[in-house]
C-alpha cells in the first residue's frame, strides 16, 4: 500500500552469469500462473484482510515472474503469446481456486517448496542468487500466511476441518511434480523433498489434520507441467489472461 | 461511550470552540450524538465505496494486457481494500464495528457511492476510472484532510496520496491508449464517453438539493459544497483532456472569462436519482457479489473465531 509499490515493478537485472532458460522459464511460469490464480480472489475474499494478504501474495510472485521471463525473452511475448503447451509450471499452481481451503491448501504446498528451493539457490552464486536472496523473505510470508490458516482451519469448526482435509487430499496427486529435477537447476533435489515433507507433515499433524496417503502424482506416462501437459481448466485461464493482449497484435500496453 | 452528562453546555461549548478553532475532536472527546451520527454515515459510506470500488476493476484483474498493468491493478485494488481497513477502523472509533457496517451494506441500509454502479466494459474503463473516479475522488477528499474529526483526517491523509498514484496510473495508461493504434485510441475516447457524465455526478447533488451539507460545512466534517468542487474538478479536467488527446462529451464546454471557470452542460439528475434508488446497471450485481462472498466466507471467519477461541488468542488476530 505505499504510493508506488515495490512488487509493481520488476526486480532489476543484475550482472549474473546466463540462466539456464529451461529453468528460468519453468520457475517464472509458476509464479506467474498462481499469481494469476491469487489475482482471481480480488473482491470475493472472505474477509477484507484476505483481500490485502491474497493480493500481496499474487504481486510478489508477478514480480517474480517477470523477473525470471526477462532472463528468457521478452516477459509479454512469453505470458501471452505462448499456447498452453508451451507453459512449463507444475499442474498445482494452475488449479482452479476452489474454496479458501483448497487455495490454502495450494499455497501451503507450493510455498513451502518454493521457500526451501529460494532458500537452497541463494546459498549458490549461481544465476538465480540474486532473485532468490529477494524472493525466499517474500515466499517465508507466504508460507506462514498458509500455515496459519491451515491451523485455523484445520482446528477451526468442524466444517472448516472437513473442508481443509479435502482440500490437502485433492491437491495431494499435484505434489510430486515439484520434486522433478529441473535442467542445469544446482538444487539437491532430495534434500527438498525430505524437508518439503517435514515441513508439511509437521503443519497438518499440528492443525489435526491427517498427511493424505495417495501417490503424489497422476498415472499417466505423457508427463505432467514441466513437460507441456496441463489440465483442462489451465487452457481457459490462459484464454482469458491472453484475450486482450492478443486482440491488438503489435500493440503497446 | 456516554454523551449525556450533568454539564453537558460545557461540553458543548468545549466542542463548538474546538471545532471553531480548527483544532481536531478526537475519539474520546464529547460529541454531539448527531455529529457522530452523521460522521458514522460518512464514514461508512466512504468504507463501502472502497469495497465496492474493488469490484469493477478487479473485473479486469485477469485480462491485463500486460504484465507490468496488472502488477500496477492489482496493486490498486489492494490499495483499496487497505483504505476500507483504514476507514472502517476510523468509525470503530466512534463505536461502530465493522461487522454491523457491513450488515447495513448487504442489507441496503448503507449507501455506497454509485458510480461503481456502472459496469467496466473494455480495458480503457480502467484509466477512465483512475483518471476521472479517483481524480473526482481526490478533489472530493483533499479538503477531508481538515476534517474535524481526527482519526478521519488522519486516514484521508494516507488515501489521498494513493488515491493520487491511481489517479496517475490512470491518466498514463489513458494516454498510452490515445497515443497507441487508432482501436485503442477509439477505446480511450469510447470510455471516456461513458464515464465523463458519472464522475461529475460523483459531488452529489447541486448545492440547494444536498440533504446533510449545511450541517457537515458547520461542523468542518465538510469544507467545499458539491457545486464548488463539481466546478474545481471541470477546470482541472479540461486541459488534461488535451493533453491526453481526448474530447469530453459535453458541447455546453466552455470557458468563460468573466467567472474564471469553465461553463459546463446540464447533468441529467433523473439518472444520478434513478441509479441511486437502485436501477443503475450494475446496482444488484455489486450487491450480490459483495453478499455472497460475505456469505461464502462465513465458514472461514467462524474457524478463525473458532481457532481463536481454543488458543487464547482473539478472532482479530486470527484475520490477520
């Protein structure tokens, strides 16, 4: 809420050595789609402070995208005029909102693994240092804004409990893609995983919740995000994020 | 907070010579029931119109055209919902939660400003809407700033500076779409069209019609009638107009020398009454939209309460 926003504006590009754009792309297409996700929240968010807090998330991961697009090409040409399977974010973010507990749900699962994964590249001096030292404090408060309601509705009513233990079984077969290794990306892979699934089981233990027992991915050998295959609700989000831009060809926004 | 005491003409007195000396009434100073009253009324309505207001540009949240637009909209419906926060803090104060403010909107007992009754329907709507909503809106609330009443002018302080950044935003993207291809420059001056009419109807009534104004002028609530305001936001308008590359829809335009203003054509009242009352094209969208996900949200802000209760903290903390 200041005058002139910090997450309105990209982070500027430092002098780092080249990214791999198979990363940088996969990594900028995940936040750019849950971003857009959060931004579908604005006025219909169950209380006002969840329309600042769901806003603030949804700007610090577009500022995050957009950096990391920059490092491939030009962030407008790459967010609205690629097809669907030309995207590279893992099928979780591009869930459709559903109620709180599965936006929640999504939040807790892909913050976590995004804080431990900022948190393991800023170690490096690798290309992503610089973006990631800004990005895992931006990504440690959003993976606290979903613990806290995890907890809330977890350990909340019964209905909020039911509706959050739903919501972790739905979203449950999205979480093994994250754990894909990712072209010339320096992150030890494993170590993600085994403390992704303490961080998580520690959460739902505390919020009396149960860890959901299902296989972490889909059963179909084509391939999930990472590879171009999306879910069917992803094709008409990028028809309505796209529409406009498209409309004009050529034109200046 | 009681208002009947045994020297109540002291009180009074005190308060009149407050507010006569430009000095500020603060929460737990006497006030006049009616002063509270009507600045409760104020206030409220200024809290739902911000609420309300994030509705037709979250509209367009998803269909950006580019990403650096939607950082910007996003970060303005943001704004938005922060300045319902201030404001409905602001009437806390005077003893009215939040809760039974929102009640009266959902129920139709509180009014919001009506110009978010009108739909946004290209991408242009939302310069139009920074450029002449927020700017009609600053003028409207610059002189709040003074306000007698502190915790009020002390939030109006914090808004008008956003609310002066919107009025930027929007400006410059206006100007953009006059500047770009001849569809985009077509879609500024359509929106343009549409909007110019609602913004002026935005001071409210013409000064002889204006039910609380008298009143909230004698209290310092108020420091400009609406026709004054109405006319100071025309002049700031007409050159910026120009220098957007945009004509203003009103052939009655013109300057005149020997008032020092710009003459303007009649605004249609039957309309601004007729959207008031309810038949404005977007009054039962918003309503509904705003009561259902009040309505949707319930189970949330009962696990919170919930929560709360079982670990000794409070519901506030758990909105947080």
């Amino acid at each position: 809420m200041n005058p002139t926003p910090a997450s309105t504006q990209a982070p500027a590009r430092a002098s780092v050595p080249a990214a791999p754009p198979g990363a940088a792309l996969a990594l900028g297409d995940d936040a750019l789609v849950l971003s857009h996700r959060l931004g579908e929240w604005a006025g219909h968010a169950p209380v006002l402070e969840e329309e600042v807090a769901l806003a603030n998330i949804a700007l610090d991961l577009l500022g995050q995208a957009r950096f990391l697009l920059s490092l491939v090409g030009d962030e407008d040409e790459l967010a609205y005029l690629r097809e669907e399977r030309a995207f590279r974010n893992v099928q979780l973010v591009e869930q459709p909102n559903g109620d709180f507990a599965h936006t929640i749900a999504r939040q807790l699962y892909f913050s976590t693994y995004q804080e431990l994964l900022y948190g393991q590249l800023t170690a490096g001096d690798g290309p992503f240092a610089p973006l990631a030292a800004k990005a895992v404090k931006e990504v440690a408060y959003h993976r606290d804004h979903a613990e806290h309601w995890t907890l809330r509705l977890g350990d909340g009513t019964e209905e909020s409990h039911r509706r959050m233990q739903t919501a972790l079984d739905a979203l449950w077969r999205f979480t093994g893609e994250l754990f894909d290794p990712l072209d010339r990306l320096d992150v030890d892979v494993s170590a993600l995983r085994d403390g992704w699934l303490a961080l998580i089981t520690r959460t739902v233990g505390q919020a009396t919740l149960t860890l959901p027992t299902g296989p972490q991915s889909g059963a179909w050998t084509a391939g999930a995000g990472r590879q171009g295959i999306h879910t069917e609700p992803f094709g008409r989000m990028l028809a309505e994020m796209q529409h406009l831009h498209r409309s004009h060809p050529g034109a200046t926004w | 907070m009681t208002t009947t005491a045994p020297d109540a003409r002291t009180y009074e007195a005190v308060f009149d010579a407050t507010v006569a000396a430009d000095e500020r009434i603060e929460p737990r100073d006497w006030m006049p029931d009616a002063y509270r009253a009507s600045l409760v009324r104020q206030i409220a309505q200024h809290a739902h119109s911000e609420i309300i207001g994030m509705q037709p540009e979250a509209n367009w949240i998803t269909r950006a055209p580019s990403l650096r637009r939607k950082a910007i909209l996003m970060a303005k419906v943001q704004d938005e919902a922060g300045h319902g926060l201030y404001l409905y803090s602001a009437a806390e104060t005077l003893g009215t939660g939040r809760d039974e403010l929102l009640d009266k909107l959902h129920s139709g007992r509180q009014k919001y400003s009506s110009i978010f009754n009108y739909p946004t329907l290209t991408w242009a709507d939302v310069g139009a809407i920074g450029w002449l909503v927020d700017g009609a809106a600053i003028t409207n609330q610059v002189p709040l700033c003074r306000c007698s009443y502190g915790p009020y002018a002390r939030a109006m302080v914090r808004i008008c500076k956003e609310e002066s950044f919107h009025q930027r935003q929007g400006y410059e993207l206006l100007l953009t779409l006059s500047r770009g291809t001849e569809a985009q420059h077509a879609m500024a001056q359509d929106a343009v069209d549409r909007w110019w009419w609602p913004s002026l109807m935005m001071f409210g009534p013409p000064d002889d019609e204006s039910a609380h104004s008298a009143q909230s002028m004698a209290w310092k609530i108020k420091r400009h009638s609406n026709d004054e305001l109405r006319q100071r936001f025309v002049d700031i308008c007409v050159p910026q107009a120009e220098s957007l590359g945009l004509a203003l829809p009103d052939p009655g335009l013109r300057w005149n020398e020997e008032r020092g203003h710009h003459d303007f054509g009649a605004i249609d009242w039957d309309e601004f009454h007729e959207v008031l009352r309810g038949n404005g094209p977007c009054n039962e969208e918003r309503i509904s939209r705003r009561r259902q996900a009040h309505e949707e949200g319930a189970w949330v802000r009962e696990a919170a309460a919930a929560h709360a209760r079982k670990h000794g903290g409070t519901p506030g903390e758990a909105r947080a």
